[in-house]
C-alpha cells in the first residue's frame, strides 16, 4: 500500500471536511455549503463510502481529501501530501531530506528573533524614536501586532547575545542571516541595527527573513536578509500569508513596491494587496500568485522610475505567466491551437508625485477607484511607448509596433484585437493591414513560454519520444531504482483493429486509469486531443475528467510538458511526479505493457472512446446524486433548492444526451475505419 493509499484509507474524510464545512448528514452522504464559492442552497456533497466530494453548484469541482486540501489551502500535491502525511503519523516513500531539519532550525531562529525585534519595539526605551515613526506613518497597534513589526537596537551585539542566551549557535545565527561575520577582527555582530524591522513570511505565515528601515538618512534606506536557505528574495511575496484568502475570495491580487503599501493597505481594509521583493518582478513570484487568481492589477509610483519598474514587471509577467492553448478557427476554416495569456494584467496609476501608501492614508475612497478603473494592459503600453518614442520617426514607430505587436496577439477576443490594431495604426500612422501583419506574425514565432515550457525551465531539458514510443516496463529498473522505459509495447503499424475489444486481456482498470496509461503510451496524445475534442465539439480533457489525485498530477505533469517544444526524457519526468506516485505510476506502465501491440490511429481512437464513456459514466452517476439532492431538498420543504437542483438535473440530461451524439458520430467514424 502507497502512502497516498494508506492516508485516504485512515482519513475520515467526513471529519476532515467537517473541520472547514458545515455538514449535514442526508442518507448515505454529507452535505453543506460549498467553501469555494458563495452560495445559499447547499451543494457541496461528500461521499463517506468513496472518501470523494463534489459541488453540484457553481464550482462544479470535486476530488478526494488531497484535492480538497489543495483548493482549501491553495497547496500543490507534495504540500498537501506531507500536511496529512505528518498528521496522521504516516512516513512518507521519499527519502528522509535531512536538511529538513536544519530548515526546521532556521524558522525557529527567525520566530525566536521576531519576537526579540517585537518586544524591543514595546518596551525598550531606545524604541522611543521607531514608536514615534510608526505613529506619524499612521499605523495603529493593531497593525503593529499583525505584521509584528518590530524594531533593532543601534548595538552590534544585542540580537546575537539574545538568541546565544536562548541556546542558537552562532553558526545558526549566520545561517539565517541574522549577524555576519567580520572577516578581519574575526568577530560577529548584528546585521539589523537602529532599523524599523518588519517581518518577511512565507506563504503559511513562517518567519523566513526581515527588512529593516531605517530612522535616519544612512544608506541604505531599506535592508533586507540576505540570501539564505529560507529566503530567496526572487521567491517572495510580502503580505501573502496575510492576503491569499482575500485575493482567492475576490479573485484579483494588487501588486504594489513597499512594505509599508501593504502595511497601509491591510490596516484600511484592502486585504489582497502584496508586495514583490527586489526591484521588478520574478517568474516565481508571479507563478506563485498565479495560484490563487488570474486577475493581476499591478499599481506602483507614478514617476518615470515607477514607470520603468512596472514595464519591468509587464515585461516579467508576460513572459512567466501560464498560456493556455485554445482551438481558433482560422479564415479557410481550419482549427488551430492559438496560445493565449490565461492571466488579465491591468495598471493602477497613481496620481503623480504619490506612491499607493500616500493614496491609501490620505484617500482610502480614492485607491479603491483606482484599482477599479485600472487601466488594461495594451491600454497602457500604448499610452507608455508614446513617452518613449519618437512615433514621428520610422525608428520609433518601428519600436512601438515591435512592444504592442506581441501584446495584442495575445488577447483571447477578435474584437478587442482589431480595436488595438486600429489605436495603434492611427497612433504611428501606419495602415492597419500592416499593423495586422504583424500581429499575426507576433502570434505565429511568439518565443514566450507554455505551461510545458515553464515546466521545463524547472525540471531541465526533456526529450521528446517519436509517435508512437513505449511506455515502460515496470519489472525492469534502472540501476538507480527509477523506472526503465521498456521496447514494447509498441504502437506500430498493425491490422488487428482498436484496443478497446481487447482491454479484457489485461488487468481489470478504472476508465480513467486506462485513458492515463494511453497518454502515457504516447505522450503526443495530450496534444492531439485537445485539437481532436475541438473537432468532436467536445471539452478539452481537464484535471476536472480525474477523480483520482494520482491520475491527476501525473496529467498535469504530462500536459506540461506536451505543450512545448523541448524534448521528452523518461528519467527527468519520474523526477518531476512526488515519489509518492511513483507506485501509481508503476501500475500503469505494467498495466499498459499488457496490452496488445496497435496501431496509432487505434490508440488515438480508443483514447477518445474512453473520454467520451468516462464523462457519460460520470454524468449518470452525477444525475443520481442530484435527483437524491432534489428529492432531499423536497422532502425537507425547500422548494428553492429542489428547484435548483431540478434545473441543474435538466442541464446534466442535455449534457449526457450531447455526449451519446457525439458516442454515435464517432461509432460512425470509427466503423470507417475498420
């Protein structure tokens, strides 16, 4: 038994769920109000017999205790794998990270000096001038405690005789960049001294660094932890343990430059407001927030550096942000996968000579119009480029075309893609069908990166298998103990007809299980499908098709890396999946190394029959479960929710009688072929 098995078999799941939701027992299940989104009819249903929940409402997700610890507590897998794994005293497969424990060391060393910082602020009297400094920038005590900011002695030994007092080594204090070593006099003092200090969290509320401010007019005027294993400053977001349930609430995250923005931000009321660390913004940063909304609205200083630092940012963000492959019919009636910017970037400029802490103290009314009214992305590169170019020139039209260009081909809607096009002809005065051109061309040698080209700049190179290679043979291993890609089966040119009469011949397997062992058959069938299901006029296959959290994370895993150029590599793929699933993983190559040697044509059919049987199998057993919520709805005299739930099994009877067309359209097709 795999650790993912064993923690579903101890989790109660109705227990577990209970902790966040409200239920209600109703017959065999459990039901209540969802917690992802706001409703009054309760539609969030957990299933004890199975360990699975699902929204029969507007979220229409689901999944077992993993999936639901992952969109509770905006966790990836291995998060959400070690959390349950340490609760419920299960040792996880991986091998024991014996730098865990040091890094176990180091948050403890960052709380321990926190609240040194915190308690100097109150009660010591050399705090006097840092109290007074908090009091002019209007932050309350309440504020004060929330963040714990705090505040560092003008002495070189304070912080370091304190934590040596409470048994951290010095090699401890270094380590977490809280004194330094001065090489010369061979002595260690404070890093901190005479600043304004104010925590720096991780995502989960850990002290992982501080940044200090100082009183003064000494340089710098702010200084921040150096590099350590806990703080990378690229990584980090200031404010986000404090702002994640916010900006997922509201779905929309506010990007501002400094400390005291967020601070001034939180204290007034504007919970989803952040800072990113460093002088522009990160891939990782973005990446991060990426998780919890897709409505980025980046407000910084007005001032020309302000406005360097925010094309900075765009610049970044553009080039880390999720794309998304969509199907788009092309003028000769082609379908084509265009990729598109799955994020809305928009700019709240502040008034001139005013950063967002200026407008927030002094306007709070006046922030939040700002925020509303931001400006969209191609909006204020347009308006930007005409301060940065000579548009009268043939040079600077050329660059401004060269800046919108890529920008405009990334926007999803035709309409608003002909609207720039024609802003930006009148701008430079170039005619619109060659602005077009160049649109089009942006879109077709577009350089920025895919999910699976992200994927690869954090997994390594990755090479690609010819249509058609093996998956592996699970008995045979590799020397270092990852699985070793077997010769067969292949999918090779073959008369015998599709697999799917021939499925009996190896172990019995889910549906779903039997479509993940295809793609891992030929991993260029992720591509394809999402192309064929556009033709089908069926959804593209989603994390939502899995039920599994397993056959979830390795499709994630796949599709990442399918939607790129790079290369595939067996190896580096295993690598990529938490060894956890690694055992998952093994039944499905051994599962798929059973099965008869086909064609490539047959794979790609059977993997489109199997999609289609495994959305109507999960349709009819959806319809069972909301006719029992109706029925429990009525019984119970709460004609609103019978009524919705009557809408909704209406809605489920249309979905299931699109999906049997499209079942007896492809029959047809598939009769052709054989």
């Amino acid at each position: 038994m795999t650790a993912i098995d064993e923690i579903k078999q101890r989790v109660d799941i109705v227990e577990f769920i209970g902790r966040y939701v409200e239920l209600k027992r109703a017959g065999t299940t459990y039901k209540g109000l969802c917690p992802f989104h706001d409703e009054r009819t309760p539609s969030f249903v957990v299933f004890p017999h199975s360990g699975t929940w699902r929204c029969f409402g507007a979220c229409g997700i689901g999944g077992d205790v993993f999936s639901f610890l992952m969109q509770r507590e905006n966790l990836d897998f291995r998060e959400a794998l070690q959390q349950l794994a340490n609760e419920f005293g299960i040792t996880l497969e991986e091998e024991r990270d014996t730098s865990q424990d040091q890094r176990n060391r180091l948050y403890g060393i960052n709380e321990a000096a926190a609240t040194y910082f915190h308690q100097i602020l109150h009660h010591h009297n050399g705090a006097q001038e840092a109290r007074a400094y908090l009091q002019r920038r209007g932050i309350n005590e309440e504020t004060v405690a929330q963040f714990q900011i705090g505040f560092a002695l003008d002495s070189w030994t304070g912080l370091r005789d304190y934590l040596s007092e409470k048994g951290w080594s010095i090699e401890e204090q270094l380590a977490a960049g809280l004194v330094k070593r001065h090489e010369e006099r061979n002595s260690i003092y404070d890093a901190f001294r005479g600043r304004v200090i104010i925590p720096i969290r991780d995502r989960q509320g850990r002290t992982i660094g501080f940044g200090g401010r100082v009183l003064g007019d000494s340089q710098p005027k702010y200084l921040n932890t150096a590099e350590t294993a806990l703080f990378q400053k690229s990584q980090v977001i200031f404010g986000l343990d404090l702002a994640r349930d916010t900006i997922r609430h509201d779905n929309k995250v506010v990007i501002v430059e400094g400390y005291m923005d967020v601070i001034a931000a939180h204290q007034h009321g504007f919970t989803n407001v952040v800072a990113c660390m460093g002088t522009s913004l990160t891939s990782e940063q973005l990446q991060q927030l990426h998780r919890f909304t897709n409505n980025f609205v980046l407000a910084l200083d007005a001032d020309a550096a302000g406005q360097q630092a925010t094309i900075r940012g765009l610049n970044q963000a553009r080039q880390s942000l999720l794309r998304v492959q969509k199907p788009t019919v092309t003028p000769t009636g082609q379908v084509r996968l265009a990729e598109r910017l799955s994020a809305n970037l928009t700019i709240a400029s502040m008034p001139t000579g005013q950063d967002p802490d200026d407008v927030i103290r002094q306007a709070p009314a006046e922030w939040q119009k700002l925020v509303a009214q931001a400006q969209p992305l191609v909006d204020f590169y347009l308006r930007f480029v005409a301060t940065q170019y000579d548009l009268q020139s043939a040079q600077g039209k050329g660059l401004a075309v060269a800046e919108l260009a890529p920008l405009i081909a990334e926007l999803d809607d035709e309409i608003e893609r002909q609207h720039y096009i024609q802003q930006l002809s009148r701008q430079v005065q170039i005619d619109e069908l060659t602005i077009l051109s160049r649109v089009q061309a942006a879109s077709k040698t577009s350089k920025l990166p895919t999910e699976r080209k992200r994927a690869a700049s954090r997994f390594g190179a990755i090479r690609k298998p010819q249509p058609g290679t093996a998956t592996g043979d699970t008995d045979a291993h590799a020397p270092n103990g990852q699985l070793k890609p077997s010769s067969s089966p292949q999918v090779e040119p073959d008369t015998t007809g599709a697999i799917t009469a021939k499925r009996s011949a190896a172990r019995a397997i889910s549906q779903e299980d039997h479509l993940v062992a295809n793609l891992l058959r030929d991993p260029d069938l992720v591509v394809w499908l999402s192309s064929a299901s556009a033709h089908l006029d069926l959804e593209a296959l989603a994390l939502r098709d899995f039920t599994s959290v397993q056959n979830q994370e390795i499709f994630k895993a796949l599709r990442y890396y399918m939607q790129g150029d790079e290369p595939w590599d067996w190896e580096l793929f295993q690598e990529a999946l938490a060894v956890p699933l690694h055992g998952h993983l093994a039944q499905l190559l051994s599962y798929s190394a059973q099965l008869p040697q086909c064609t490539a044509i047959d794979l790609r059919m059977d993997t489109v029959a199997t999609l289609i049987h495994l959305r109507i199998d999960q349709l009819r057993t959806e319809a069972r479960n909301i006719q029992f919520l109706q029925d429990d709805a009525a019984r119970q005299g709460d004609m609103q929710a019978a009524k919705q739930f009557a809408e909704l099994s209406n809605q489920q009877i249309r979905d299931l009688f699109h999906l049997q067309q499209r079942k007896h359209d492809f029959s047809l097709r598939l009769a052709k072929l054989h």
